[in-house]
C-alpha cells in the first residue's frame, strides 16, 4: 500500500472505531437530548450555539439546519449561532475580552427558555466555558460537546456528550454526526406540523 493509501484507510478505520463507540455509549442521551431540545422549542425557547474554529462552523451549520430545514418540509425552528455576528464579537472581545464572547451574548439575548450548546474539542475552551456557565446562570437548559472526558464544560453542562476519542478531527466528526441526528430526531417531531 502507497502512503497516501494507509494514511486514508488508518483514518478511515479510525473513524469507524469512534462511530462504533458512539453506537454503542450514546445513544440514550442523544435520544434525552433531542426530547429536551423539542420541549425547548414547544415552550418557545431557541437553541443557541457557540464554540471557536471548526465548532464555529458547526455551530453555524447546526443552527441553519434548524433554521431553514434538514431534509423535510416545516416550519423554521428558532436556532442562533453566536459565532456570526461580528459587531458583537469583536466589541466584547475589545471591552471585556474574548473569554467573554459568548457570555454577553448569553446575558442579553437569553432566557431560562431557551438551551445554550457550547461546543470545545478540548472541554476546557474559556469562552465556551463561560459561555455555558452564563447559561446555567440564567436557568436555561446547558449541553456541551466535548472529547473524551469533557473537563470544564462537562462539569458545567446539564447535559455532556463526549465523543469517544481524544483526537479532535475524530471528535468533530462525532459532534457534526450528533448534531445532524439532534436536527433529524427534532424535525421529526415538527414535520407534520
């Protein structure tokens, strides 16, 4: 086998390993939390998300998916990625620093109706963690998106999934993974509404 070969098949097998585990650990609690995030929804809350880089991305995937649709007809869902406005960002990061770029968004755009999805491979990103820490303040539903053993945000968090590795590109996969299933389950719910 070429190189480039057993780089692909050793990332591939890797991959399916970290999904094998996920089969076989998470499903109860991506199931708790896909209910959680449609009660959410029916009280009128919104689901928020944040996190830095490629969870930047997914939390912007993530909320579109809910916004606009996954793969069937409804209504919009209220969903907000708090990596896109970039007047809040930057003004909060001047005035108070970037550990506190989500948490002033949290404060003021937040209710106790409302859950809050911080996403750090490393479990212990301070913007994430504060992020989170603000909405556990306020009373809304908390879920964190981690690696293996979840550290700051796991503790904070109501509700904590740890993708099954350690390595963040195997990591970001399972976060995209659940959330594509959270968006699937949820919809479901929705659909012939």
């Amino acid at each position: 086998m070429n190189d480039s070969a057993s780089v692909i098949s050793a990332t591939l097998d890797d991959h399916l390993e970290v999904v094998a585990k996920l089969r076989a650990e998470a499903m109860p609690l991506i199931a708790d939390m896909a209910a959680k995030l449609e009660t959410v929804l029916r009280n009128g809350g919104k689901i928020c998300f944040f996190g830095n880089g490629g969870s930047a991305a997914d939390s912007q995937h993530l909320a579109t998916e809910f916004v606009v649709r996954f793969s069937r007809e409804r209504a919009a869902l209220a969903s907000i990625a708090f990596t896109t406005d970039t007047s809040a960002l930057t003004a909060a990061g001047n005035d108070f620093g970037f550990e506190w770029v989500f948490a002033r968004q949290v404060e003021g755009l937040c209710t106790e109706r409302d859950a809050v999805i911080g996403i750090s491979t490393s479990g212990t990103s301070p913007n994430v963690v504060a992020g989170l820490d603000a909405a556990k303040k306020i009373g809304a539903l908390t879920i964190a998106f981690t690696a293996a053993d979840g550290a700051a945000c796991g503790e904070i968090a109501d509700l904590t999934f740890c993708a099954p590795s350690k390595v963040t590109a195997r990591a970001q996969e399972c976060h995209l993974l659940v959330g594509h299933i959270l968006c699937d389950l949820v919809e479901a719910a929705f659909a012939d509404e």
